[in-house]
C-alpha cells in the first residue's frame, strides 16, 4: 500500500558468517534500477567477507 514515500526498488544480499549476519542493499528509482544494477553487479563480484 503506498502512503506517499518515495518509490524505490532494491536489490538485497543477505550473508551469514560466524554468527553475524550482513546485508547489501542496492536501491534506485524504477526508472533507474535496471541501469545501475550492473554496478551493483560489480560491487557485489568484489564484495569479500574475512
């Protein structure tokens, strides 16, 4: 049910590692979301939990 926010979509990651739980979230407005999910595509490639 939208109230008025901002329209957004998002892309999540969620990761667990040793108890600790991490989430990457990748959000942009409907008309921009397709664009900029290949940078999020990469900054996810890179993305390394130690």
């Amino acid at each position: 049910r939208f109230w008025g926010e901002p329209l957004i979509q998002q892309r999540d990651l969620w990761a667990e590692r040793d108890g600790q739980v991490y989430v990457v979230s990748c959000r942009a407005s409907p008309s921009g979301f397709d664009g900029l999910m290949p940078l999020c595509d990469q900054i996810l490639a890179g993305l390394t939990l130690r």
